[in-house]
C-alpha cells in the first residue's frame, strides 16, 4: 500500500496527471485519495499547481531597449578600420600571420611523414589459405566426372 509521502514524491516528480504516472502506482494513489483526506488534499492542491502552470503565460519583454544597449556599446568601440591597418602594416606577407601561413602546412608535413613511415613498414607474411592436401595433383588432373562417378550432380 502506498503512503502519503511516497504520493507527495509522485507527485512531485510527475505531477497530478495521473497518465504520467508508473501503471503499478496510479491504482494505488486512487485508493489511497479516496481513504485518507489529507492525501486528497495533497492531490487537489498538486492539481491546482498544475493547472496553474498550465495557464502561465510569459509577460512580453521590450527587446527595444536591448538592442539600443548593444548597439550603443558598439558605438562605443574603437574603429575596426583603423586597428586593421596599422596590424597589417605590422604583419608580413600581404597582411598575413605566419601563423596563418605554416600551420597547415604543419599539418600537411605531419601527414606526408605518417604516410612514409606507414608505407616503408615491412609486409606481413602471406601464407596459403588452404591446406596443401588440397592441391594434390592427382585431384586437378582428374576431370569432374570421375570424380563422381560419371554423374554431375
């Protein structure tokens, strides 16, 4: 038999809609509800929670001023023209960094050596698939109706 607690714990967890519920508790829960008064309290006010929450609606927030706060902020900020000039002024080869440059081809340089060192690795020994009996002599000179004595199949 359930107890109050363990319906308050369902109650928390799945609230009062009894379809959320585990099968093997919703009997239990309705029995109890209907002996004790105290856990039919508990469940209407749950039933309460839910219905308010079910009714809630969000109050509409003024993005207008938001966005005014962004937009003055990147007014507030230095020019981007005038920083990327004087940068590439100080970088090197038409306003690139070496870094922009060596890094792929770092990686490029990684591979090529994986690559090599990968192929000069020694073969592994291939060995016969099959038995030698099986290549006999006497089995591949021999036509397939000896074999079955005059019979294909």
């Amino acid at each position: 038999m359930m107890t109050r607690e363990e319906m308050n714990e369902l109650l928390d967890i799945h609230g009062a809609d009894l379809s959320r519920w585990p099968q093997d508790k919703m009997k239990e829960a309705l029995a109890l509800t209907a002996k004790d008064p105290a856990a039919r309290a508990d469940f209407d006010a749950a039933l309460q929670l839910d219905e308010s929450l079910w009714l809630y609606t969000p109050e509409k927030n003024d993005t207008g001023a938001l966005e005014a706060r962004i937009l003055a902020a990147l007014a507030d900020t230095p020019a981007a023209g005038a920083a990327s000039e004087k940068q590439a002024e100080q970088s090197g080869f038409f306003g690139w960094r070496a870094a922009y440059i060596f890094a792929p081809s770092g990686a490029l340089v990684a591979a090529a050596i994986f690559g090599f060192v990968m192929g000069m690795q020694p073969a592994a020994k291939q060995e016969l698939l099959l038995n030698p009996v099986y290549y006999q002599t006497e089995q591949i000179l021999t036509d397939d109706s000896t074999l079955y004595d005059g019979r294909i199949f």
